[in-house]
C-alpha cells in the first residue's frame, strides 16, 4: 500500500506546532527542552514502512518494558526554533528493540542525530505514567520560566510548592489537583536524574527539575500543554505578586475545597487544611 506523506501525519503536525508555540513561549531557548510522544503502529504504519530500519541507537538504560513500542522524539541537541522548517533533521520516530537496550530509527534524525539527551527520564516517566494511567502518551520537558524562576525564590517543599500555585488562579486546583513534586538538584541526562523523575511521576504528572524546568506527562499534547501552562501561568501570578509587595489576600482553604467539590477533583491528601 502506498504510503502518505509523513510531513502530513498528525503526529509529526503536532510535534512541529507544539515545539513552535514552546519556543515562541521563551521556555526552550537554544537546544533547552525535549518531548517524546508515544504513537501507535497502526498510525505510523499509515506513513512508513515499520519493516525499514534506517539504523540503530543504542541506549544506556533497560528500556524492556517499552519493548516494541514507538515514539516520535525530539532530537539531542536540536533547537526547537528550527523544527518547523527542518523537521527530519530535529524530529525522529523511533522503535525500542526488542531486549529494550537499542532504539530502531525509522524516519528523521538525519545526518547521524540521536533522541534527546533526557530519553532516560522520558522512557522512565512513560513506563511510571503507563503503569497509572494506560493512556498516558505524552513527555514534555521545558524550561518554563516563572516555575523555574520559583525554584530559587519559593520553599523546595511538594505540599507548598503546590499550595502557593493552587493560590494564584482559581484553575490550578482543578488542572492539577495532585499536584506537584520536586527532585533534588540532579545532573541532566542521567539516569539517577531519570530514576528520580519517573519515581514523582507515579503520583503527579507535573514535575519540577530545581534550577532547571520542569517535566509535564499526559494522555495527549494539548493535556500535557495545557498543564504545563497553567502551572506556569501561576508561577507568573506568584511573581507580579511578589514584584507588587506580596500577598494581602488569597484563595482560602475552605473555597479551594468547595472548587474541588464543584469540578468533582480530589486534592492530594494532607494539602489542604
Ligand atoms: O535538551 O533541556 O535538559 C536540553 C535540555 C536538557
Ligand atoms: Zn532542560
């Protein structure tokens, strides 16, 4: 059967305006940020001939429990500026092998490039994200920049960390009402800083990286965008708040609780008072 035009798949489509719109945001400066976005061999198969390896990738972490699966990724070293206009050369679909120590390229990554430097936190995060949530499709690292901002200026502490951002809109609760999670300072890269990413992601989709950025997980591109964002959006908030003398007033306790009764969500346990 012949195949469409791979520029033409929704995923590839989606991958090169949700870069674009991350670049235009400030968040992925330079080569800053990676996505990886699970997809499925029946709409890859629709593009490409998955029998047609192009090379193999090795990696340097056990990724067997993503065997057999496929992913587009974003490119190591690759700025997100340039994706729309050359997306062979910084996009890249990829198979984990069987034994899941190799990835089997199958479109892009051209002259010789390989998946993003972070693929251990990515592969770590989908197979914790897949295990609570089975639709789970999508990673996103970015460097937001109100939310990394806050990891100099805000208390390193989940519960309120948390708080401060369910305060400053009256969304947050409802876009993230688990919240959510900080890791250590960790070199990038890694896989001790993917062990610890993946290990937040069991309970929470939103993971800060200090000094860093931050991680986002979701069931698809606009959840995982639009998560992203809205914490981001209250980093904002927290940071005109502070520029404007602090805090006079704020969401209580008592309202967050009856937003979370009116939009049917659960706080994370211990949150809220
Ligand atoms: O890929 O953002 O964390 C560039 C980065 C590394
Ligand atoms: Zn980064």
């Amino acid at each position: 059967m012949k195949k469409i035009d791979i520029l033409q798949a929704p995923f590839v489509k989606e991958m090169i305006a949700t870069t674009s719109n991350l670049y235009r945001l400030g968040w992925d400066e330079r080569n800053g940020g990676n996505i990886s976005y699970l997809l499925n061999e029946e709409e890859v198969s629709l593009f490409l001939d998955v029998s047609k390896v192009i090379r193999q990738i090795p990696m340097i972490f056990d990724a067997s429990q993503l065997a057999g699966k496929y992913f587009i990724v974003t490119g190591s070293g690759k700025y997100f500026k340039n994706i729309v206009d050359a997306p062979a050369e910084n996009l890249g679909i990829v198979r984990v092998t069987q034994d899941g120590t190799k990835l089997e390229l199958l479109w892009g990554l051209e002259n010789n490039a390989v998946p993003t430097s972070e693929l251990p936190s990515h592969f770590m995060s989908h197979i914790a994200r897949l295990a609570v949530d089975p639709e789970n499709r999508v990673i996103m690292h970015n460097h937001a920049s109100h939310l990394l901002a806050m990891t100099f200026t805000h208390e390193l502490d989940e519960k309120a960390f948390t708080r401060t951002l369910w305060q400053m809109c009256t969304e947050c609760l409802v876009v993230f009402p688990e919240g959510i999670s900080i890791i250590p300072w960790l070199v990038p890269g890694t896989n001790e800083i993917g062990k610890a990413t993946s290990e937040k992601m069991k309970e929470t989709r939103l993971v800060m990286w200090p000094q860093h950025g931050v991680y986002g997980a979701g069931k698809d591109m606009d959840e995982v965008f639009g998560l992203v964002e809205t914490a981001e959006k209250a980093a904002q908030i927290y940071t005109y708040v502070q520029a404007q003398g602090g805090i006079k007033q704020t969401i209580t306790d008592e309202n967050l609780w009856k937003l979370a009764e009116g939009f049917g969500v659960k706080p994370r346990q211990g949150y809220l008072d």
